[in-house]
C-alpha cells in the first residue's frame, strides 16, 4: 500500500534462471550496443534539477511534489 499510495513504479529483474551462455550473450550485447550510445551522449537519464546538498529539503520538496519528470541529483 505505501508504494501504491506514493504513486512508485518499481521495476526489476533477474537473470537466476538463464544460463551462463545466455548472461555472457546479453553482457556482450550491452557492451557493443548500448555502452557506446551512453558513452556518445546519445543516451541517457533525464536529469530535472540539480541541487547542493545543502538544499536537500527543497529537493525532497520537489520530489514529493510529484512536479517533475526525471531525476533529482543531490550535489556533494
């Protein structure tokens, strides 16, 4: 109930039940396809607001508000 009511997506998987061939064919498939679109720039997260930690309240703030879209990065 308190994921539901804090409108939270969670999202997961696991790869127990694949073989060792299999893992090492997704792991290859990552490093030639998707690594180099990250290291390219071409994709990545969405960032919405980057804040000093200082101002970590007024980041939860936002995020509580549910007025954004993207990630919220706390600055150290």
């Amino acid at each position: 109930m308190p994921v539901m009511l804090k409108r939270l997506t969670l999202t997961g998987s696991t790869l127990r039940p694949q073989s060792n061939d299999a893992k090492a064919r997704m792991a290859k498939g990552l490093a030639e396809t998707v690594w180099p679109l990250l290291d390219q720039g071409r994709i990545g997260p969405v960032i919405h607001a980057t804040f000093p930690l200082a101002e970590a309240a007024a980041a939860h703030a936002l995020m509580e508000s549910n007025a954004h879209i993207g990630k919220i990065i706390l600055q150290v």
